[in-house]
C-alpha cells in the first residue's frame, strides 16, 4: 500500500517543479495573472523610443530566456554586448533602435537576480546611448514564468523596465503616417486570462495602425503540456491579430527557432539568450507598415 501512494506524490512532485509539468501553474495561484495585469498602460513621450533618424525604417533587437542566476550561465551577457556594439556601428537602418526582452529575464525570481539583470539593462542603455548619440536609450521588459519564482513578481516593477506586465506603445518616425504600434501581454501564467485577453481584443480593434505583440508564452503551441491556454483562447487571440492588422507576435518560453505562417501575420518564436547565444534583429517600414526582415544574431 505505501509503494502504491508514494509512486503517485513523486510524479506528482516532479511535475510540479519541472518547467514541462502539467501541474506547473500551481506555482503561481497566489499570483494570478488577472490581478497582476490590468490596467493596461500606453507609454507615450520619454517612455517611447528616442528616434535618432527619420527615416520610416528602422530595427530593434529581440532577447528572450536569460535565465540570469542559472548555472550554466557564463560569459553571455559580455559577450552579447560586444556584438550589440557591433550592430550599433551598421547602416543607419540596422542600428537596433531600442531593445525587447521577452521574459525569463532571471531563472528564481530572487532580488540578487534581478539586480544582476538591471545591471545588465544599464549595461545595454550605457552602450545604445553612446552608440546611437542619445540620452535615453529603451530596453522594454515582458514578463515570463520564471520571473514569478520564489514570489518574484514583488521585485519585477523595480528592476524591469517600464515595470508594468501588459503595456503598449507607438513609435511613429514619420508625424504624418500612422508608426508601428507595439504591445506587451503578461502569460507568465501560461495564460493571459480573461479580462487581459477582452481588454486587448478592444485595443487592436480600436487602434488602425500596423501592430506587434510581444509575449513570454507561445499563443500556439502544442508542444508546452503545461498550458493552461484553452483552444477557445488560443481562437480568440489569433483572431483578434488577424482581423486588426498584427504583422508578428514575437515569444520566447520554448529555447528553440520555431515560426507558425497564421496568413495575415506571423507567430515566431526565438531561441534563448542563455543556451542558444541567439537574439533576433528585426527591421520595419513604417511607410508599407510591414516586418521587412527578421535575423539571427549569434554572439
């Protein structure tokens, strides 16, 4: 009889604390995503992007899976920053013009973590500022699973920039046209739940410029067994993209290149900044109000 209970609360257990298990989102009830989320923020003026140029097209770069604190973490962050200068010094439309970190920016949600990634933040805007002749370089966070760890959430707005979890901007070069509009949603519950998800489907809807979203968890993605997104969700959020103009939705979760080809826009998936050494360099016009290219940066 004991052999038969103990089997059960070990898988029990090792499902619980593996980043695969389907009873992960147990982790976070004390932490649910509807009372993290709302209200939704619009950045506007100094919180948006210092434009440096005017000309409609421009790039940014895309980190994800930092994972700052795990053991295998090594030379990274140094070594990232060499080619971010690198990429500072290319043809005026290739200089990343801000920098997106799409969650899982520390691995336990402790506070020694987190200072280490502002540190690196600081690191980023330092060598963006001098690169570009600005003042205030952007490196925009979103928030993932592993920043929740160990009631992590508590030091999140402190040390990740702009500090709210569903957020949005416009970066417009040309006064006359309509920019690109950028949005943030929090799915460090593997899922964005309800009120974020009808709040977000009423903001695209009421916004008529080019858009793209920016998430830890994959939307579509049947290869994560611990998500808790059901079908009718999944639904809804591609709909709502491609009724109302989305181009991409970028994510991170999976450490692994994958794109899904959703017809009027694209959902990819970048590989991790910890275990890959990959961030993605990503070009748009804002004339055409399209994604031009996306490209692998190894480092």
């Amino acid at each position: 009889m004991k052999k038969i209970i103990l089997f059960p609360l070990i898988i029990i257990s090792l499902l619980t604390f593996s980043c695969t298990g389907g009873f992960y989102p147990l982790l976070f009830t004390s932490d649910p995503v509807d009372s993290r989320a709302l209200p939704h923020h619009v950045l506007s003026g100094s919180d948006t992007p210092e434009s440096a140029i005017n000309d409609s097209t421009y790039s940014f770069l895309l980190i994800t899976d930092m994972h700052l604190g795990n053991d295998e973490e090594d030379s990274q962050c140094a070594d990232f920053l060499v080619k971010f200068d690198e990429l500072l010094n290319a043809e005026d439309k290739l200089k990343p013009r801000f920098v997106i970190s799409l969650g899982d920016n520390v691995n336990d949600g402790l506070e020694g973590q987190y200072k280490h990634f502002k540190n690196f933040q600081n690191e980023v805007i330092s060598h963006g500022n001098a690169g570009l002749g600005i003042s205030d370089y952007k490196f925009y966070c979103a928030i993932g699973n592993h920043d929740l760890y160990h009631n992590g959430f508590v030091y999140y707005p402190d040390y990740s920039w702009p500090g709210c979890t569903y957020y949005s901007f416009n970066v417009k070069n040309d006064p006359s046209g309509k920019g690109f509009s950028y949005y943030f949603l929090d799915s460090a519950n593997n899922s964005i739940g309800k009120p974020q998800l009808e709040d977000f489907e009423k903001r695209l809807k009421a916004d008529d410029a080019p858009k793209i979203v920016f998430t830890h968890c994959p939307v579509y993605n049947k290869k994560i067994v611990l998500t808790t997104q059901d079908d009718l969700f999944i639904a809804r959020i591609l709909s709502a993209a491609a009724k109302n103009n989305v181009k991409y939705i970028f994510e991170g979760h999976m450490h692994e290149n994958s794109t899904w080809n959703h017809g009027p826009f694209t959902e990819r998936v970048t590989a991790s900044f910890l275990f890959d050494r990959i961030a993605l360099l990503v070009t748009v016009d804002e004339s055409s109000g399209t994604v031009v290219s996306t490209r692998d940066i190894s480092f």
